[in-house]
C-alpha cells in the first residue's frame, strides 16, 4: 500500500509550520516505565472493544501512543512513534475516503 502523496505533503507542510513557529525542537523523551500502566489500561480497552466488534481507530491509535510513552529504548521508542504515525494516516486515509462523492 502506498500512503497518498497528498497525506504525506500536507504532513510535510505541517511540519514545516512547526519549525517555523517554535524553531528546531530537541525537549526531553518523557517517555519509560513509569507509563507502563498506561499502556497496559489502553491494550486492554483496545482489545475489549476488538471483542465485540468495536475498536475505533481512537482505540487503536490510544494504545499505540501510550506503548510509545511506556518506551524508554530510542531504538523501540522510535519504533512505537512510527506505528502511531502509521496509524494516524491510515484514520486520515479513512477520513478521506468517507469524504469522497
């Protein structure tokens, strides 16, 4: 599957913004173990509502931002955030498909 270049240059465009506006970013992670219930509560609810036919993609994207917030590994933490970015443009890929004619 290919990401719609229209998806992938309005992300740009935003990211481009953010630089504008605030300037390279370096802040902390503030990410690791300390959010593990997190994590483990959004898994559960995911899952929960998998089970009976449920899952939002609020679910989905719920429990891939806490994993990445639980994550104190760089290398995993990178990993988690490109799951989320991966299904935060297939919601937006949902989007623009339910908004066509």
């Amino acid at each position: 599957m290919t990401v719609p270049l229209k998806i992938l240059n309005e992300i740009r465009a935003e990211r481009a913004r953010q630089d504008e506006k605030w300037g390279e970013q370096n802040h902390l992670d503030g990410t690791g173990p300390a959010f593990q219930w997190l994590a483990d509560g959004a898994r559960e609810r995911c899952q929960m509502a998998a089970s009976f036919g449920l899952v939002s993609f609020k679910d989905i994207l719920e429990e891939e931002v806490f994993e990445a917030f639980a994550e104190s590994d760089p290398t995993k933490l990178r990993a988690e955030l490109i799951q989320v970015a991966a299904v935060t443009v297939a919601w937006v890929e949902k989007l623009d498909r339910e908004a066509r004619p």
